[in-house]
DNA sequence: AATCGGTCTGACCGATCGGTCAGGTGCTGA
DNA sequence: TCAGCACCTGACCGATCGGTCAGACCGATT
C-alpha cells in the first residue's frame, strides 16, 4: 500500500521525516546537559524551533524518546555482553576491559545523558537487562572473583571510566581510550 | 542558624526540637534513594507523618534542607583541601588520597544523595567552592601533573570512588577503606 | 474539484512541584 | 487569667510537568 511519493529516493534512506532526527538530535543535546528528568519536552521542542505536540507527534512519549536515543549504545553493550560471555575463563577480563573503555569513549554522549540517574532510568522495561549486563560486566573486570576487594576495584574502574567519559566530552579518542586502557590494567588485579 | 529563642537552656541539650531532626533524618533518607530533584517535600513529610508545611517552616525551603544535611560532609571535605594545601609539593597526593577514601566512605550516605545530581548542585551557592576544591584534588591525585593521562587516570579514581561508596552503603567501613586504598594505589601513576 | 493522509499546532487537561499564609493549638511566664 | 510564643496545619498559589485532542495546513492521488 505504500507509495513512495516520489520516485527520486530508491536508495531508501528517507523512511523517516526529518524533523524526527532533528528533535533526536535536540534531545541528546539538551539530555547531555540538564539530563533526562531536567529536561522537559518544552525545552526540547524550544531547541527544534517546534512546538511540544510535534515532538509527541513523532514520538509516543518522553521514555520513547530515550529509548530510541540509547538503542545503539545499548546494541554494543549486548555485543560486548555477548563477546565475554564467549572468552569465559579466559581473556574474559581483558575483553572487557578494552570493550567497555571502547563503548564507553564512543558512546560518551549517551553516558553523558545518564549521568546520575542511572539507577531511576534501569527501572524503566527499556533496559530491563542492562542491569544484569553491568553486572556480568562487574564480574568479567573482578576477574569472576568474589573477593569483596576485587568487586569493589570493578566497580571503582568501572564508574570511573563512566564518569569520565562524560566527563571529557571534548578531548579527542585517541587521547582519551589509551589513557583510560592504562589505568584500567593499573587498577585491576591480575585475576587471582 | 537558628534563634537561642531562651537564655536558659544552658544545658545546650536541645538547642533544637526534635521535629527538626526528624525532617533532617528523613530527608537524608528519602534523598539516597530517589536523588534530590527526585524528592517532593511532600514525600518527606509523609516519611515524617508530618505536613509538608511543617518542613518548610522547620526549613526555608528545599536547598537550605539539603545545606544543612551536606554541612558535616563539607566541613570534613574543606579540612582535607586545607591538609592538602600545607603538603603542596611533598605528599600531597598521598594525603589526598587516603583523606578522600576516609571522608568517602563516612560520608557514603551524603555522597548517596548527590550521585548523578553533583553537576547541577554544585552551581548553588552552598557549595560554591566545593568545585573548586574538586579540582584541586584532581589536582592533588594527578600529582600536580598537568599530562591529560594523569588527569583522566585522577578523575577516574576520584568518580569511581564516589560512586562506589554510594553503592556499597551496607558494607562495614574496615573492609571498604583498605579496599578503596589498594586500588587507589595501584591505579594511580607515582608522580612522574 | 474533491479527498486523503502525513505533518504540525494551540488550547487544554490533571497532576505535582516548591512555597505562602492566616489561623489553630497548647505551653509558659507574668 | 491572659498575652505571647513556638509549633503545626489545611487551604491555596502560580508555575511547570507529561500528555491529549480537534482541527489547520498542504502536497499528492483520484
């Protein structure tokens, strides 16, 4: 039933309006700032140059609107789930290590736009598992240890690099991910 | 500060009611698990079975609530910046470092109820110069070393810190400050 | 010319926010 | 007995929140 109303884009690349992308990209400006709960869907439409209807034209409503914004973030974050789960007992640590700081630099935006309410917005059924993914990520960085001492260096690595990340958003990749490397291999333990 | 509302209370035992602690002790509460922004006035009165008007006439509004639970905190935190300060050029970074992971850790609960909501706090004037303090002891972790990797490396330990205290709120203090040291050590560079 | 669907908007909704205010209550000192 | 004060409250305020809705606009199809 769907006309391509003009036969010019065969490439498919036009599936959604434009306005879509630009109060995307409106949001994860604003988002990275006053973060999600202070932003209000005024300010977003503010920045679009729009009204508040039209950013709940495109979408269902202020949840959708993360949800679509961290879909790749979280896409790698899945992989990388998925990547260490395949070195288990192995180099399960260093993959990590790399894969998180890698996810972590690209996707400092995003981290940015968390920063804080991480633990209000895990609730939300849209990253149901990214907590139990953390998690496992914690376990990979304590080297699968129990050790309340090893646990803790995860996680103090782990939040920093986070932190950091939204920290430094101007600072090129190349400076940023080697120096995240070298303190992460400081900071853990070689798993005992 | 509040009105010594009568000279005969030498006994200094209740310079304030009891009503107030209740409010500082439920807010404290209410603020490490929703956040700031993320509590009502309402919602702490309810905790207190009181009215919301009562804690706003135990407290001129919702920021000197929070001013007064954060004072403690921030009087330890100054002290540190001025321990610091005195061993400019010798051991400073050791001393910063063992007094952050002590004051962190007593202080988890206050950290607590600032996680993700620093950034917009810190621009209230109750904590004008705790930034700056921040930085200095970024400063201080980094060695005085002005080299990007030294600074990410500081800030890395510094965040992941914070937000592991918030985190481990139930654990006892003798097995999260040693813990919290090692990692310190390991992870940050001796200055070069 | 008529219609239709995609896009967009102003007006509006109920809820909640931080904060104000006039007044009620009960203890205390004169 | 009564004035004064600390304490507490319900009612109310303006602002803002996320979200709904009926309808205006407009290019393309018929």
């Amino acid at each position: 039933m769907l006309t391509d109303r003009s036969g010019i884009l065969e490439d498919m690349a036009r599936p959604v309006p434009e306005t879509h992308q630009e109060i995307l990209a409106a949001a994860a400006r604003r988002f990275a700032v006053t973060g999600y709960k202070g932003t209000s869907l005024q300010d977003i439409a503010r920045e679009v140059g729009c009204s508040k209807a039209t950013v709940l034209y495109h979408f269902a409503n202020k949840e959708a609107l993360l949800g679509e914004l961290m879909a790749p973030a979280i896409a790698v974050l899945e992989a990388l789930d998925a990547r260490i789960a395949a070195h288990r007992g192995g180099a399960a640590q260093r993959v990590a290590a790399e894969g998180f700081v890698d996810l972590a630099v690209r996707f400092r935006r995003e981290i940015a736009l968390l920063r804080g309410e991480f633990p209000d917005l895990l609730q939300q059924p849209a990253f149901a598992h990214v907590q139990q993914i953390s998690e496992r990520l914690i376990d990979a960085f304590a080297g699968q240890s129990d050790r309340p001492s090893a646990r803790i260096a995860a996680l103090v690595v782990l939040a920093g690099i986070a932190e950091t990340c939204a920290e430094f958003i101007a600072i090129p990749d190349e400076e940023l991910r080697p120096a995240l490397l070298a303190v992460v291999q400081r900071a853990l333990e070689p798993a005992t």
